[in-house]
C-alpha cells in the first residue's frame, strides 16, 4: 500500500517521498517497510527511536522517514489499521457441514466444516460460520455476522447484523434458576425466554449470555464485551455498553447505555445502571446507579468519595503504626 | 394449554373463565394470549398493570383477567413454567457422528453431528449428546443426561442420571499441578484422578471441573453450577450446593452440603466449609467455615461481624473527614 | 509396575518386600495393592493410618508395607507420578478429520474427528489434535504439542513444542480494542498481530490468549496458565511464570519470567511486573512492581505492609466497637 493512497484514505498530509508499506506495527517493532503512528504525546520519545519507515502523527519531524500529518492521530487510528486487515474472503458451504433442509441461507455465506445448523435457521447474506459452531432451532442470524470456531448458539436466539462472536461464546445456555422445594433440594426452573441481540455487537472469547426465563436477555446495538464475560438471564444492556473481561452481571440487570466498565466488575441482581456510568476495575455495583456517575468499590460508591475515605483512612493506619512504633521504642 | 389443566397439575383454584393460554411470561411482557406469575407482593402494582390474560397468584383481583389461585406461587413457580417448556424431542445418532465400535449406547438416545465418542464409553438410555461433544475413553454417561453443543469430557470421567452441562464445559481436564525443579522451572505432575459426578447435576456454559491428581474430583448428587465456574483437582462439593457464577474453588477443597454462593466467591485450597453455609458475593474464603454460618468480605468472616465492622469503620473515616474539613475552615 | 523398577527410576532406596503396585494414588484413598507418598510432614498421621500397600517417604516405619526411601518425597514427586501416566498412543489422521491441502504435516501425529486445519498450516512431529480443534491460516504448531478437544487456534499463531492446551482455550481472538467516535459510538481497532507462545507452555481449559493489534502478544517458555485466565492484547508474560484461576491480565501488560500469581490476580494495563515477582490470591496490580516482591491486596502493595496495616485497621476497629459498647451500658 502506497502512502500517498493511505494520506488520502484518512484526510492526511503526506510529507517526505511516497512509499509503498507493508503494514503497520507500534512504534517499538515497526520496521523500515512499516508504517507506525503516534497516539499520544507521551510516546514521543519511543517515537523518535522508531525504526519505521513512516509515520502517522500530529507533529512533524519525529522520525528520519515520511509523515502523514494528521490534526488527531487517534481519531483516525481505527481506520488507518483497517487499510491493512487482510479479511478472509473464502465463501461457500462445506461440505462436511450438517444444514437442516428447513433452513434460509443468505447469499455470499462462509460455512466452515462441522458447523451444525438446525431447522427453523435463518442465515443472512454474507455471514461467516467457522468451524465446530452450532446454530439452534430458529435462532437467526443478521447479514454479515461472523461467528468464529467453537461458537454455541441455543435455539430461539435473535442476532443482529455485522456481530463479531469470537471463539467459544455461549448465546442462550439456560439462566441459573433454581428454587428450594420441601426437601431443600433445588428445582430447576425451566427458562423459555431468548436472547435478543442487536447490530454491531461484538463477543469476547468464552463469554456467555444465558437466556432469559419468562423474558429475554437483551444486548443492544453496538454493544462491546470482552472475553470471559457473564450476562445472567433477563439482563439487559444498553446501546453502545463496554463491558471489559471478566465483568459478571447478575441476571435481571438493567445496564444503562454508553456505560464503561473496566476489568472484573460485577453487580448483584434486580438493579439498575443510568446512561454513561463509568464503573473502575474491580467494582461490586450493589445498587441503582444515577446517570454520568464514575464509581469505584464493593460496594460501589462515586469514585471521587471512595478515593477521599481510601486516603484519609491509610493515613488514619499509618499515624496508629507511626505512633505505636514510637511507644515502643519510648519504653 | 388450558387454564383448567395448569390449575389441576399445580394443585390451584380456577377463578374466571377457562381459557387456553401460548406461554408464561412474566409480568412486564405477558400479553393477552399469556399466562403470568406473581412470585412477591412487592411486585404486586407491576401485576396489576399487566397485560396477562391470565395470572398464577394467592391474592384475588389482581388483573381483569383469569386467575389461578395458589396458597404459595413460589413454590408451584417451577412446575408451573415446565408445562410450557418445549423439549427436544429428536432422536438417534447422526451419520456425522463418530462413535467408536467398542462403546456402550443405551435406548433412545439422541447423538448430534460431530460428536466424538471413544472406545470404552457407557451411555445410558435416554442421553443427548449435541453436536460438537467429545467423550474421552472409558468415561460413563448416566441415564437421561443431556450435553449441549461442545462440551468436552475428558476420558475416565463418571457422570450421573438427568444430568445439564451447558456448552463450553469442560470436565477432566488436568489439574494444576506442578512442582519447581533445580532450575527453578516447572515439572508437571500428571493427574491420575478422575472427575465422579453425581445425578441431577446442572453445570453452566464454560465452567471447568478438573481431574484429580492422586484422588478424584467429586461433585455429590443434586449440585448446581452457574457459568464460568472454577473446580480446581481432588476437590469435592457436597450434595444440593449451589455455586453462582465465576466462582473459583481451588484444590483440595471440600464444600459442604446444601451450600450457597453468590457470584464471584473464591476460595483458598485445602479447607473444609460446614454444612449449609451461606456465601455473599466476592467473599474470598481462607479458612475453615463451621455449619450453618453466614459469610462475607475477605479473608471470610461471619456476616453480620463483617458488616458492624465496616459500619464503624466508615463512621470513623467520615468523622475524621469532618473534622480535617472544620480544621481547614477554621484556619 | 514392580517397587523395585519404580525405585531404581527416582533414586530411592527398596525397604522391605518388592511387589507389583498398580497405581500411586493420595494417602487417604489408597489401597493394598497402590503406593502412596508421603509430601510433608504434617500429614504423617494420615500416613500412619493409610491403607497403602507401599510409600515413597524420607521416614522409615511408617505403614506396615513396603517403602521406598527418598531424601526429598516432593522432589521426586512429578516423575513417581509420571511412571503411572498411561499415554494416548493413538497415531493417524481420522477420516473424519478436514485437513488443507497446502499444509505441512509431520510425522507420527494424530489429528482426531472434526478437527479443521487451514492452509498454510505447520504441524509438527508427534503432535496430537483432539476432535473439535480449529487451526487458523498459516499457524505453526511445534513438535510434541497437544490440543484437546474444542481448543480454537486463530490465523497466524505460532506455538512452540511440547505445549498442552486444555479443551476450550482460545488463542488469537481479536484483543479488545476500540476508539469511541464522533457519535459516541465503537470503532473497532482491527487486530493484526500474532500470538508468540514459547515451548513447554500449558494452558488450562477455556483460558484465553488475545492476538496482538500492533504488535504481538508473547507467552515464553515454560509458562503455566491455569483454567479460565484472560491475557489481554500485546501482553508478555516471562519465562516459567504461573497463573493461577481466573488471572486477568490486562492488555499491554509484561509479567517478568519466575512471576508466581495466586487465584483471581488481576493487572490494570501498561504496566511491568519484575521477575520472581510473588502474588497472593485477589491481588489487583496497578503500577509497576520490582523484582523479587511478594504482593497482596488492591492496590497491590508489599504482603508485610499490608499485613500490618490491615491488623491494625482491626484493631482500631474493634477498639471502637468496644468503647461504643462501654459508652451504651455507661448510659
């Protein structure tokens, strides 16, 4: 790819001798073939001891190579890095596919070996279906879908369009619900409800999504979860939601929209998340969060007024052992 | 289905009009074709704005509609909801699976595409087995057990009647078992044991139960794991415990019968917890718990213990803050 | 298997009669006809009491049997065991199986049922492929490696010899990168880079490995990754490091190599463990920690400091208690 064609793509500047580029890598393993890009200020630096053959970056004169000039690098970053994905454009059915007769394939599809697609099954055109996935009885399955190996689909599960499953996903095992009989044994409660997915939602690898008991389970557009996620039954996330790995949501959980968790929160059941909450890594939500709230805690409290408690008790400890270790040393 | 034949199966009083219903959905969603439930009183303003045609309750006059009245909803809850639950009911083994010559397979069994069963397997009458399966040699499945899409089972593996294991599970992988050497490295140390696993057991989408080392892994009669849920080797849970998602039990422990964990509770290896422990969310247990207790926080203390600690802890941060305020206001 | 065979494998001296063992099971559960090992000490009464037909041990006279005296018991331990490991010796390619034309296989492998491999794949010699593996485009598989059943291997990953992954891992899933745009929505950062994986790795069931964006994401040598551990985009975990369950390693993040982390260790991002770096169960790790630093609490800070702080903190606490409970009798 020519750089003067990349300038063009993301409304850039080319300045230095055109050249051809292999791909682009960070700063740190870009070689002379490649082109790098500079995030953020605070690498300039590492920058400037790049061995890249070009970069994209908001100043000039970092590196000895060509620049596209840029006025914000990360707004075009996402796009920069697509003009070198190479995407997988095999197409067709394997034959060592088993699909229902009773089922509605799009055009343009991928359908790897061992892929399983039971009946009532609609495919839209241009999904891609790798190896060992499994599609249940009239699930669906939007236009330009990707569901990688290994993926498990229960029945009666409703995917948008351009969703990205990555391996191992579980969409619509049965909620865990359970109740206590006479005999202090657990009955199983059946769970007859769906999973109802939007477009644009993207899985992390291993991460489930049960299905819902007597409603469904909803995850809406352009959601983002990452690997090793839990969504209990009846939960439901909102647009534009990111929820990082290992986060774990109960089931019946309202998730606001535009909500951003970091690693490893989780949040007991029946509650409910405003729009644009910011949850810190490792936050125990236990109640209704208001809109635009940034939190931090088991349980959850606003970032800014557990920070303060978390300071003003260490050094409540820290003047308990200064002032023991002078008692002693006084004796 | 007719409101007659649900109120007769659960044992309930028919008030209004008999009339066929399609499901039970709850109250929120339920529409004029739908049966719904009312489990709690404190939902009882939700119940009244339902759009059920029909409700399962013990008070009168809730909705327009039909009622089924029962002394305690909860408690017909599970049988009420199996009326509507759809089974699969295909059958037979699929000419995609490969079943190897020297097994065992009982009556009407349903065997899927791509199911991968080694020399030496006993299954039982009744077993389904998904598309995508694996069952390692000489490992038993009772009867009436079903594994959805992609589960693995290791060879050597026992599992019990009217067993779910949801997709993703696996079951007798090697336990985490390694010994440093001279060179600081790490030796493994083969695991021998095997996974024993009784009846009427459910296992969640992703959840690993691993294979002992020099004893086996035993998980007792009637248990229930969420997703994502950690066994580590040669421990045992003990009969009709309950284990909620991303809970992770290290080696060498044994979980008591008729235990309750909420999400996100770990422990440390080699102790013991009573009978009928109660876990909150993201306890970290570390040692011992005696029968009957209530626990929470980590290292694990009894609840109620914990919970006047942390009330006076906070009482003292938010007084000192108070003061440092009036201090710098007084300057 | 005879005593005196086993004996003369672990550098061990034969007291008492040589027979034939059938396997090596724990002290608890092992019968006449098995040998058993003693580890440590403190369990020398379970030792005493044990049924064992014969016992690995430094200490003379403990069960009526046979013993083989060793100076250290654990540090024979992995390779006693390893004398009872009856190995898979199945070779060959299933029919079942849906293998490339353009890949290079080596010798004495075996690749199971359902089991997808793409062009441009390398397997090496002896390497064994359980039924449901998926093997991306171009990877390269070392000699010696096993993956179990339903393990998902993206494009372009390079594993080395000897490794074991457990069924369900998932090695180049996309990492987890998106840039918010203008719109407040996801653009998604396409993920270009590989996974490295050294040899002798082991991974554990359902664990997850993220491909690289910019750069790739490193596993060296020896490493052990328990089951159901996330390692984030661009990461590097350094030689015979551990992971314990449920580890969550965030993107762009470098474990320095003889690291040993406990259960449930999460990292923020961006930031260098030293090496022989220790940390106890739930550590969350938030900045840079040095060399040969034992860990605990979140903010992870140094175990003795903790340990300090939190027993006074409890004594403070319980002061209070106690002073409140005075001043109420007081009234």
């Amino acid at each position: 790819m020519k750089l003067s064609e990349i300038a063009k793509a993301i409304n850039g500047h080319l300045i230095g001798e055109d050249m051809e580029v292999v791909t682009i890598r960070s700063l740190e393993v870009a070689q002379r073939q490649d082109l790098t890009i500079l995030l953020d200020k605070k690498h300039l630096e590492k920058a400037k001891n790049s061995k890249a053959g070009a970069i994209v970056a908001a100043e000039e004169g970092i590196i000895a190579g060509a620049m596209i000039k840029v006025d914000n690098p990360r707004a075009v970053f996402a796009k920069t890095v697509e003009l070198f994905d190479k995407k997988d454009t095999r197409a067709g059915v394997s034959k060592f596919a088993d699909i229902d007769n009773a089922t509605t394939i799009g055009e343009n599809v991928f359908i790897d070996s061992f892929v399983k697609v039971d009946a009532g099954v609609v495919i839209g055109d241009g999904v891609r279906l790798y190896s060992g996935v499994s599609v249940g009885k009239d699930s669906v399955i939007g236009k330009g879908t990707v569901l990688f190996s290994n993926v498990s689909i229960y029945h009666n599960i409703e995917i948008g369009e351009n969703c990205i499953f990555h391996s191992g996903v579980v969409v619509g095992a049965d909620g865990f619900g359970f109740e206590r009989n006479k005999d202090n044994e657990w009955d199983k409660v059946p769970q007859l409800g769906k999973v109802i997915i939007g477009n644009n939602v993207e899985i992390g690898a291993n991460t489930c999504v049960d299905r819902g008991c007597l409603l469904d389970t909803v995850i809406c557009d352009g959601v983002k979860l990452d690997n090793l996620v839990q969504i209990g039954h009846n939960s439901y996330i909102g647009k534009h939601s990111l929820l990082s790995a290992v986060c774990a949501i109960a089931g019946s959980t309202t998730i606001g929209e535009y909500n951003m968790f970091a690693g490893d929160v989780g949040t007991v059941g029946h509650l409910k998340t405003g729009s644009n909450v910011i949850a810190m890594a490792r936050t125990g939500i236990t109640k209704d969060v208001p809109d635009g709230e940034m939190i931090r805690g088991f349980p959850a409290r606003p970032h800014k007024e557990v920070v303060r408690e978390e300071m003003t008790l260490r050094r409540m400890v820290k003047k308990k052992i200064s002032e023991r270790g002078k008692d002693k040393k006084g004796e």
